[in-house]
C-alpha cells in the first residue's frame, strides 16, 4: 500500500497522541488523596490559631490529585472565588460540607468557604470536574470511611496515650490508607501523634481503594504514636 503525504501526516499524529494518551493519562493525574485530618493535632501546635471549639471527629482537609509518580498538580484554570456563593454547589452539599469540611482556623466571614475555596483553587480545578462533582465525592467518600469508630472498635481512641504503629495500621488495613504524623510537646517531651490519615480514592472519585505501594512517605517515626485528646 502506498500512503500519500497527507495519509503519513495524520498516521504520524494519531500515533503521537496514542502514545502521549498512554504515557501521562489524559486527566493529568492518576488517583485521588482523600485527607482526613485529626483536629487536635492540627491545633494543637505553636501559632495554630484555630478557634476555640475543635470537633472531636476527624474532619476534611481535602481530596486531592495525585499522580503514581508521586506528583500533585495544582492551581489549573477554573478557580472561583467563594465556593458557598457560587451557585455551583447545591445546598444540600454545603451543608454536609459545613458539617464534616469546617475551618478550624479563626477569621473571615465565611471561614468554611474561605478553607474549601482555597482547597478547591489549589486542588479541586485539576481534577478537571465540575464543583458539584468534586465537592459532593469529596463528602460522600468521606463519609464513607467511619474512622473513629473503626480505631474505637479496635480499643484505639484519643486519649493521650501511645499506640504501636502497626496496631493502627491493622485497624485500619481495610482501607490500606498513609498514616501521616507531626510532632507535639508534652511534659517536657516530643512526641509523634496522629495527625492526618490519607486514604486513596480512585481517580472518578467514586470509590475509596487500598494505597498499596504508591505511597512510601513515612512520617511517623519508628516508635510509638500519641492518639491526641
Ligand atoms: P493545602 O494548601 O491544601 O496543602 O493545605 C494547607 C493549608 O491549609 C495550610 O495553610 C493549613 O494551615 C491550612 N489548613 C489545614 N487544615 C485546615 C483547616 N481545617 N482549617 C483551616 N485551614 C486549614
């Protein structure tokens, strides 16, 4: 068979994109963070200046796109500037997002729509889904994974005291999540404590899986964790 010019050209395009379709996939990431996060921890730090009531629960940080190469993007176009007054997010998901997504931090008029703004700005636009989408997975996963009642149920709760690593990852396995830690003084000592527990969630948002071997980050130590009250 013989091609013409115009043939080879078209031939050569489609090959080119294929190629760049399978290599770097064409969502630009690969699988979600979904990032819980400890409020005691959070506040628990010097010059954290959050308010004064902190929920006793874990709550959202955030959910964010992450490629297997380790690589987050951010800021892509489609930023908005007040999530709540959009009109992009129905009621119904603000206000599960104002139950289980609060700012923790003081300020602002609208501080929960301040935080999930910067978090959408920064995250949610390379996700490449409309806000509604992105916001009500967001919640919908979150709630999907009970994690205090799952530590709870395998005797670990926030009471101050140190737990082995692997007890918490045991309790947690079913989700196979990253266990992420920051340091907290007491009693004239440092310790590692829980501070946020990031699960994966595959890249439709739909449905949470195990991390498995895409995360290697470790930041708790070797030794004990504090689980802060
Ligand atoms: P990110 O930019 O998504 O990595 O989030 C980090 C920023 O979010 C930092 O400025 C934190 O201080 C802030 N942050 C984290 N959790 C909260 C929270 N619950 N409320 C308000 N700000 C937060």
């Amino acid at each position: 068979m013989k091609l013409n010019g115009a043939a080879v050209a078209t031939v050569a395009v489609v090959t080119l994109l294929s190629f760049l379709a399978g290599t770097s996939n064409a969502q630009g990431y690969d699988f979600f963070y979904l990032v819980m996060q400890w409020p005691r921890a959070v506040c628990n730090q010097p010059r954290s200046n959050c308010r004064a009531a902190v929920p006793q629960t874990f709550t959202i940080h955030g959910m964010w796109p992450q490629t297997n190469s380790g690589g987050s993007p951010q800021n892509c176009p489609g930023s908005l500037r007040d999530v709540r007054s959009s009109g992009r997010v129905d009621r119904t998901t603000l206000g599960a997002m104002d139950r289980q997504w609060p700012n923790l931090k003081r300020g602002g008029r609208d501080p929960n729509s301040q935080f999930w703004t910067h978090e959408w700005n920064k995250h949610g636009t390379c996700s490449r889904m409309q806000p509604q989408d992105y916001f009500r997975r967001v919640v919908d996963r979150a709630a999907s994974v009970d994690l205090l009642r799952l530590l709870r149920s395998n005797r670990i709760q926030p009471d101050n005291r140190l737990y082995r690593q692997a007890d918490i990852e045991a309790a947690l396995n079913v989700y196979d999540p990253v266990v992420k830690c920051n340091d907290v003084r007491s009693g004239g000592r440092s310790y590692k404590q829980i501070h946020e527990i990031r699960f994966c969630v595959q890249r439709d948002g739909n449905r949470v899986v195990s991390c498995g071997r895409r995360t290697q980050f470790r930041s708790c130590g070797n030794g004990d964790i504090r689980f802060s009250r």
